[in-house]
C-alpha cells in the first residue's frame, strides 16, 4: 500500500511541475532601462529588449486638467495603450522603441481638443502566435515622459 501512495505522490507532483512550468513558459520578464524623453513633441520611448519578445504593448496613463487650472484635485486620466505592431517607421515590430507624438494623448471632453498635463508610461513585452495562453506579463516599472 505505501509504494502506491507514493508512486501516486510523485505523479501528482510531476504533473504540479509540468503545469506550472508551461503556465511559467508563457510569461516574459518586465523590460528594464525604459526611458521616455519628449524630444519637439514626440515621446521617444525606448527599453531593453526582453528575451522571447516578438512585439511589444506601450500604455500611457495621461493626465488632464479638466477643471480649475493649478487645481489637481478636478484632474482626469485617462489610458492610451500603443504598441509596435502600430508602428508607421517601416521598422520591425520586434524592436524594443516607439514615438508616440504627444498630439496622440489629446482628448476631448466636449470642448475641443485637450492636451495631457502629465503622463507615465510603461511597457510590456509580447509574444503572441497560435497556441499561446493569455499574456499576462509584466509591465516596466513608470517612465514619467519629459522635455
């Protein structure tokens, strides 16, 4: 009786291991050294790139002053999500770089168009094809675009 127990607790753990390494092998590492500089209105958004990452999910969260001007507590934000399959620069989408103009995060909220106040920015690296389980992996830590 023991050595059926055990032969049945050792399967029971191959079978832990192996579902747990394939739900492991679907999630990428967060990229790092992601930097976000405004250069003539452009966030030129730029990370290293992530082993296995075939294209790469850029969000934005912007922020809006939507009430009084100096007056943070009547802000609004709102989330942009880019990414380099969108590119128009005619490079890959596996490049680990994207501008995004700032003319993207423009909303309008029924007084015409409005520029963000602020922005923070964060990446994800992607690797989609047949077969793959959802992408849950991990964002960059915030990049807060600057002039």
């Amino acid at each position: 009786m023991k050595k059926k127990r055990s032969k049945i607790t050792v399967l029971a753990a191959v079978g832990l291991f192996a579902a747990s390494t394939m739900v492991r092998a679907h999630h990428l590492e967060a990229p790092i050294n992601v930097l976000c500089p405004i250069v003539e209105n452009v966030i030129q958004a730029n990370w290293d790139d992530v082993v296995d990452a075939t294209k790469y999910s850029v969000n934005i969260v912007a922020t809006y002053d939507t009430g009084v001007v100096g007056d943070t507590t009547d802000d609004t934000s709102i989330d942009w999500d880019f990414g380099t399959s969108d590119r128009t620069d005619g490079m890959p989408i596996s490049q680990s770089d994207l501008m995004i103009p700032l003319s993207e995060l423009d909303y309008d909220f029924g007084t015409g168009p409005q520029a963000a106040v602020a922005a923070q920015l964060r990446v994800k690296g992607l690797h989609p094809g047949k077969n793959q389980e959802r992408q849950n992996n991990l964002f960059s830590d915030f990049c807060f675009p600057a002039a």
